[in-house]
C-alpha cells in the first residue's frame, strides 16, 4: 500500500472522482497530499472580485470541501497545499521534489483533437513526473 500519495485537486467533479478513487488503494496510514494549483488568472480574479485576504483562503478551501469531506469520513490523514503556478508545471515539481509514491488527477475528457491543440494538465505530468501517475476518468 501506498503512505504518500500526491492529489492533484481543482474542485471539479472530475478531481473528486480522482480522490474517491484513492480511497480503493490507500489505507488509514496512509497520508495524501491534496495540491491545488493557483494560476494567475485564478489569483487575478480572487483579489479583483473577493474581501478581504482570509476569504479568499475560505473560498479556495470551499471548493476542495468535498473531497475533504470524504478523507474526513474515511479518516484518511491529508493536508492541503495551495501553490501559485502552472497547473501542470506546478504538478510535476511538487510531485518530483516530495516523498510521494504516486501522483493522482482527473481527466476533462477532452477529445483527441481538443487535447492536440490544448494539451491536457494530465497527460503532461504523466509524461514528467518520476513517479507513477494514475488518471481518473
């Protein structure tokens, strides 16, 4: 079983279904790391259109509350990261530089074509990253 796992966490559906996944190869000695990546548009439009900083902190943590919810009842041990970056760079450097064993995401599901011309967060961290990826459809 794995004792470090990486989350790679959004909010969105497709990022819960990842963290359910989890739960069927984890244990309750097991510790995830659930990382949500700021980009600058994000970030922009926090500090544009939110109050005061600690609000802007509760809406961020609002949006994983799911996900935490569900480690919570399943008394999974985890902590929660907010990095500022590039999704996908962000992924890959905090996932290399940590003692994580696997790296876990959800997918958008984007067709061949949209994926070619946009690239995915997933399939670009599963080619960088030095530990295994597991994405979640």
């Amino acid at each position: 079983m794995y004792k470090a796992i990486l989350l790679a966490a959004d909010g969105s559906d497709n990022s819960f279904r990842a963290a359910e996944e989890t739960l069927n190869f984890i244990t309750e000695e097991t510790e995830v790391t659930i990382l949500n990546v700021i980009n600058a548009e994000d970030s922009k439009d926090d500090v544009l259109h939110s109050g005061p900083a600690g609000s802007i902190m509760d809406k961020r943590k609002e949006k994983l509350s799911k996900i935490i919810d569900l480690y919570e009842t399943n008394h999974i041990p985890y902590q929660v990261h907010f990095e500022h970056g590039t999704p996908n760079e962000t992924v890959v450097n905090f996932a290399n530089n940590g003692l994580y064993q696997a790296v876990v995401l959800g997918t958008r599901g984007l067709n061949g074509l949209q994926e070619m011309v946009l690239g995915s967060v997933s399939h670009k961290v599963a080619k960088r990253a030095e530990i295994p990826v597991m994405i979640v459809k």
